[in-house]
C-alpha cells in the first residue's frame, strides 16, 4: 500500500506571504492533530470482551474499537486501522473522531477522494471542532491547494480561540462579579467577539482570494 512521501512537496512563494506565514502555523499545530502516540491502545481482547458485554451501549464498545485503531496506527498496520474505525462507526456512527481518522488515514496514501468524504461526515457532526479543520487544512495542503489550506487553518485557530481565548477569561470575569449569571453572560461576550473576528477573517481571506483572480 503506497504511503505518501511528505518530504517531495516544493514550497511555492506563497509562504513569504501572511497567507504562508498561516499555512505555516497550521503545519505546526499539526503535530498534535496528526499523531495518536498521546492514545493509550488497547487490545483484540479488550474489544472482545466489551462486545460480549450486553451491559455496554454502542458507543461504549465504539471507545474501546478507537483506542484499538489507534494502537494499530502506531503500529502502522493501516489497514487494521482502517477496518476498526470502520467498526466504530458501525457501532456509534456519531463517532466524528473515527472519521478524522480515516480520513487522515486515506490522505497518508494519497486517497485524497476518500478522505474528503471522511471529512464532510466529521464535520457533519462537528462543524465548529478546530482539528478536524487543521486535518482538513493539511490534506488541502498535500494537495498543493494553497488557498483552501490557509481558509482551514484560519478556521482552526478561530475555533480554538475562541474555545479558550474567547471563553475561559469572560467566564471567570464573569462569574466574579456577578456569579452563575456572568459565567452565562462571559461566555456569549466571548462568542460574539470571536464570531465578529471570523467574520472579519472570512471577510479579509475571500477579497484576497479575489483580487487573485
């Protein structure tokens, strides 16, 4: 099975732009999107077991099939993989991460068709997940297809700023001065900022897509 070589990507002069200086930020956050050494693997057994247990729901057995897809990836048996996130979908087709796997799975071969299906059904369950957009933005990017890599990874920082950024300090400012109340209103603040930033982002990223043509 033909792994793809990462190495043979020429650079276009777009990275001396802020559009390269984007693209740029979004491969570096990468490495903790692309990777699963951080998942603990677990074993056929394991798998065996919890599906043999009429206590366990769906996507309980759909945890365990996860983290044993993950154990193959780090083993680079692919197409194990590839056939246990199957079979967590089957179990729990919410399972937006099993997806992301796959389709990042199908980019290391070069199946970018594949994968752009893979993403579409993550990002139907989970439009707003900034991963999920940083995966997408480097498929893009393995594609050479500059443009819509740097819109996915600008949609990847402002969906974790505004996870943390944009929620974390309104909530605590909130909830100090006026308690339950200003933890609810700290937060809208910080989805309202956040949102006008996209907006704005969005607004900035399509004139210069244009002005290109």
């Amino acid at each position: 099975m033909r792994m793809l070589d990462r190495g043979v990507i020429s650079m276009p002069p777009i990275f001396r732009s802020r559009t390269g200086a984007c693209i740029a930020l979004g491969l570096t956050l990468l490495s903790g999107c692309q990777s699963t050494l951080g998942h603990k693997p677990a074993g056929s057994e394991d798998v065996a077991h919890f599906e043999g247990d009429n206590h366990l729901n769906g996507a309980q057995v759909a945890d365990v099939q996860v983290a044993l897809g993950h154990g193959f990836e780090n083993r680079g048996e692919i197409e194990q993989a590839q056939a246990t996130y199957t079979k967590a979908i089957e179990k729990d087709p919410n399972r937006s991460d099993a997806y992301v796997r796959l389709a990042v799975l199908h980019d290391q071969q070069g199946q970018f068709g594949e994968s752009a299906k893979m993403y579409e059904k993550a990002f139907q369950l989970q439009p707003k997940d900034a991963d999920t957009w940083n995966n997408h933005g480097y498929s893009l990017y393995l594609q050479q297809r500059w443009d819509e890599a740097e819109r996915c990874f600008r949609r990847a920082l402002l969906n974790w700023g505004r996870a943390t950024l944009g929620t974390v300090p309104f909530v605590i400012w909130g909830g100090k001065l006026y308690g339950a109340e200003g933890v609810l209103a700290g937060n809208m603040v910080g989805g309202v900022a956040f949102g006008l930033i996209a907006i704005f982002a969005g607004y900035r990223s399509d004139r210069a897509s244009w002005g290109k043509r």
